[in-house]
C-alpha cells in the first residue's frame, strides 16, 4: 500500500508542496528516503523509527522505500519529520489515508516522539490557504505564528502520539490564547531622538528620508553623531503592518531554515516586535553577506532589513565591488541569485542610510580641527564612492560636529513623537494618491512622476536652470522630483511649489 501525506519545502522565501510517500518493501535493508533531500533527511531515517516505537505506536520492524515528490526539487532540513513518520504509519496500516487527506503536516521529531518546532511556518501557512485552505498540523509552539495568515485553519500538536489521536478523532488539540497574535505590546524599546542634542538639519533629513522610503547619506567628522541618528532612524517609521511583518518573518525563517548556524540570538525576529528591521553590517562583510548566495543561497543583509533600514557606518571602507552590487537592488527592491540549478528572488525594500567622514582623518571642512590629509588623499578617499553609486542616493547632507559648549549648553529634544506623526501623515497621503499600486514616492516611475509630480512655472524653471548648470543626469533629475513631492506631502500641499524645489536641490550637494 503507499501511503501519501502532504507536506512543504521552502524555495527562497516560499513555501512549495511536496508530496510524501511511503510504501513496504522488505528485499530493501532498511528504512530507504529519496527524492533530493540533505543529510539532515538522509539521517531522519533511524529517528523516525525510533520516534514511533517510543510513541507506543508498536514496533516498527518494516523495510520502507519513503519518496519525496517531485523527485527533482532539492529539499532540506527537519520539517518534513511529521508527514514521513505518518506516511510511514499509514503505509502499515497503523491509521487511515483517510485520515490524512486535506492536511499539511510539518514539524521535527525527537527521539521520544516529541514535535518540535521548525522555521518557514508563514510560508507555509500562506502556502495551505492557497491549495483551498488546507488545515495545518504543525507543532504548538509554531501555531500563533502561523494565524499571523489570515483565513488559515491550523492546528498544533505536542507529540507524534497526540496526532495520531488527534487524525483518529480521540483528541482535540487546545485552541490558542489569543486571536490576534498581532495584538502584543513592544518587547524592545527602541532608541529616540531624546537623547540627540541640535542637528535639526539631520533631522529634517531623516524624517524626509523615513517618508518617501529615500536613500540617505551623512557627511561629517568623527563624533557628530551620524551613527546615533541613524539608529533612531527606525523610531520615527511607522509600525510594521501584519503584511509587512509576515514578508520579514518570510526572509527570517528561509535564512534560519537554509543556514541555521548563520544566525544568532541577536538577529531573531519576535512575533511580539513590530519594529522594522534595523541592519548595520560591518565594513568586512562579504558581497554574499551583503547581497546574498552561497551554494544553497540564502539572503543577505539587504533581505534582512527588507521593510526596514541597511545603515553602511564607514562605507568607503567597503569593498568597491561589494558596495557597487547594491546599485541594481536598489532600484528594482529586489534581489535575483542564480545558480545552476536554482534562480531565487529575495526581496529588499530597504532605506539605505550611509555614514563617512569627510577625509581619511575625518576633519576636513571641521571648523573646530585642522585637517591633516593631502589634496590628493582627500580625493582618493572620496572617489571610493563611484559616481553611478552616488546617483542613486537622494540626501546628502553635511552632519556639523558639535562643540564642547554647545553640547554642555543645549538640552535635548524629544522630537521623536511628533516626527513619526509627520511621516506616517505623508506615508499616508502616498498610499492613497497610488491606490496600492507604489509604496512610497521613492518607487514612483516615469508616469507617476508626470502625473502627480506637478511643478508650478517658477519652481520648473528653477529646477530646469539648476539642473542644467550642474548638468544632472536623468536619474538625478527624476530623483530630485521625488524628493521635492515628499517635502511637499510632509507640508501637506498638493503642489511642488518653489521652496520644494529649493530644498530638494539642496540636499544633492
């Protein structure tokens, strides 16, 4: 007899259906498992035995051929435990094929039986509502974060017992606590302007960044605080959406799941945080760290803050060709890798914010210090950047340093509040002046800039002089449109009107 269970594989950040059978074959010497799985399936082949004789489920002494369809799909990792060890059972007549229709089965098992929990959940929630709202046999600990999917029927189960029992109609598995598992309060407190003295001008800047979704890059000697205003960038962004919150946990889990032992304690994204991703690679990262890949390829940093913020502290110090990768991602909100076998999509809406010094010393244009770097040092250092990269980056801005008197002197302004209002006011407008089609005014096209990009005569023609006589490429003309619409919809005006423009130009310097 075989016996089919239906279970899921991820392939980038998506779950796809993969079929489980099993069926007796006593001339094989063992417990066989094909169809392209890792060592981690190859192993499973002894724990699954193991697991169903501690289960009290008898003792299984048959020689089973187990097949994981389609044949041709690589597939990796501990989650289809559950679906084999119940194919197994019911290739043996131990339960129902019955029993089994309509279901999707993931989770890991241990020794004893126990159903531990595994990554890329969401996805496969995601994944049975769309093959017609399957039900979802997964383990407990793994069932709020699966009802983050609207609309799915989902079930969590301790032990491969208790699902036996469960498919036999002996045992009804508890409902969840809550039914929004959405609804929890804030589990990390994020840093504020608070504790940020003056820089109103860098202010200014990152809440127009923060609202029209543009890149960013601080200028400044050593000490002005480029870094701390970056960190509390993600303060002033509205809170993540439960569709925004499912894409990230999406990118997570296919890291955690494809490269466990990549990711640590410190990168593990909780169901009870709705902050946005807030990403700060070191200047030594590699172009996969980066961008993504490796032999299996998983997502890189730039997938990591995907709906959040990539702060690159000290980017000349990168490598030239790492950084002129992000050029591509950076415009199309994604990343393609292609291998020889395998071509995954991982997305990377990010807000790019940028840091460096003016010069190798840091002092160059510091009234306070003397530089000590050679006019050629100085231009060595700041061509690291390549004109094409430089293009794409929206505000630039010079971040003064602060003097000693200054510092003692000023008191610190909680505008924090009042900034994520302003944002999420002009994010707002953005959403309905594009009925859902764009995201923010960074991603506006040449016909959304014609369209809702309506200059008066006076600011055309100021920004048509200026920009011949500093002779703007394309790209840089259509980017200062978009950064003029997002002062405007900041200011709540309809029209890009002349001090729209001004600023605007003023931040490409």
């Amino acid at each position: 007899m075989i016996a089919k269970v239906l279970s899921a594989s991820l392939y980038g950040i998506d779950a796809l259906p993969v079929e489980v059978q099993a069926q007796p074959m006593p001339e094989l010497k063992q417990i066989s498992i094909v169809g392209l799985g890792d060592g981690v399936i190859k192993e499973s082949r002894d724990r699954l035995k193991c697991a169903i004789n501690n289960s009290g489920l008898g003792y299984l002494e048959e020689k089973l051929l187990v097949c994981l369809s389609p044949v041709s799909l690589p597939k990796y990792g501990s989650g289809f435990d559950l679906a084999m060890a119940l194919s197994i059972l019911a290739s043996v007549g131990k339960i129902s094929e019955e029993c089994l229709a309509g279901r999707l089965f993931l989770g890991e098992l241990s020794l004893s039986g126990e159903i531990r929990p595994i990554h890329g959940i969401v996805a496969a929630a995601a994944l049975a509502k769309k093959l017609g709202s399957l039900e979802l046999v997964v383990p407990v600990e793994c069932v709020e974060e699966a009802r983050l999917v609207a609309d799915c029927k989902v079930s969590g189960v301790s032990c491969l017992n208790e699902c036996v029992l469960y498919l036999r109609g002996e045992y009804n598995p508890p409902l969840p606590k809550t039914s929004d598992c959405t609804a929890k309060v804030h589990s990390k407190q994020q840093p504020t302007f608070a504790d940020v003295v003056g820089q109103h001008g860098a202010r200014r800047a990152l809440s127009i960044a923060a609202a029209g979704n543009h890149n960013m890059l601080m200028v400044g000697p050593p000490g002005a605080g480029k870094s701390m205003l970056a960190q509390r960038l993600p303060s002033i962004l509205p809170d993540l959406t439960t569709d925004e919150l499912i894409e990230v946990i999406k990118v997570y889990h296919a890291l955690k799941a494809m490269a466990p032992c990549a990711v640590g304690a410190g990168h593990d994204l909780t169901l009870d945080c709705h902050n946005r991703p807030f990403r700060s690679p070191h200047h030594t990262t590699s172009y996969a760290g980066l961008i993504g890949g490796g032999s299996l390829p998983v997502p890189g940093e730039i997938s990591l803050a995907h709906k959040g913020v990539l702060f690159l502290d000290e980017i000349p110090e990168f490598r030239r060709d790492v950084i002129e990768t992000l050029r591509t991602p950076m415009e199309t909100r994604q990343v393609v890798i292609s291998r020889a076998r395998m071509r995954l999509a991982y997305p990377a809406d990010f807000l790019l914010i940028a840091a460096m010094n003016p010069c190798p010393c840091g002092h160059n244009g510091n009234a306070n210090k003397s530089c000590s770097c050679s006019p050629q040092a100085i231009s060595r250092y700041q061509q690291r950047l390549s004109g094409p990269f430089l293009d794409r980056i929206d505000l630039r801005i010079w971040v003064p340093p602060l003097s000693i008197t200054e510092f003692a002197k000023n008191k610190s302004e909680d505008t924090t509040e009042q900034m994520k209002i302003a944002v999420s006011n002009a994010r707002l407008r953005q959403r309905e002046r594009f009925c859902s089609s764009l995201e923010h005014n960074a991603n506006m096209g040449t016909s959304e800039i014609k369209r809702f990009c309506r200059l008066t005569d006076s600011s055309r023609k100021l920004l048509e002089q200026y920009a011949h006589k500093q002779g703007f490429s394309a790209r840089s003309y259509t980017r200062i449109l978009r950064v003029a619409r997002t002062i405007a919809d900041l200011g709540g005006g309809e029209e890009i009107l002349d001090q729209h423009v001004a600023e605007a130009l003023s931040y490409r310097a």
